[in-house]
C-alpha cells in the first residue's frame, strides 16, 4: 500500500531524526527516498545546533573546521604571527 511521507511535518521528522542512530540510518532502505533524505537534513541540523559542531572556514585555505579543530588543526597557506 503507498504511503505519502509528504504529510509528515518538519517537528516530526526532526523527532525521528532525534531517535535514529546514524548507523540505522545508513542501513536504512528506502527505493523511492521518501523518508531517507528528510532524516538525513534534520540529523545534520540537529547536529549543527551544537556550538562545537558548528562549521567555520579558513580564509587562507578555504577548509571547513571546528572550534575544537581549531587548536591543534594547522593551515599551509596561513601566515605564521607571534601574540605579545
């Protein structure tokens, strides 16, 4: 029997998001992408809600990092600077 998945709202699939693991997720069959691709954006989002997950990019390099990447991660292109 078909079911259209279009009917589901956004709080839902973020809830559903919320509760499936990514590896689930993966594992998941969905011919038509009905379902799969949704989970997929609200997990991202759910993800980005985290400050330490946010995305930040290089000036120099163009390379998207963390706040947590930022300590120990270098860039090759970036200009060497001494801090009193």
């Amino acid at each position: 029997m078909p079911i259209d998945m279009n009917c589901m709202n956004s709080a839902l699939v973020k809830r559903l998001a919320a509760k499936v693991d990514i590896e689930l997720l993966e594992g998941l069959k969905d011919k038509k992408d009905k379902l799969k691709s949704k989970l997929y954006m609200k997990k991202l989002e759910l993800l980005f809600e985290i400050p330490e997950n946010m995305l930040h990019r290089c000036i120099n390099c163009n390379e998207f990092f963390t706040m947590n990447q930022r300590d120990w991660q270098l860039c090759e292109k970036g200009e060497l600077y001494t801090d009193a």
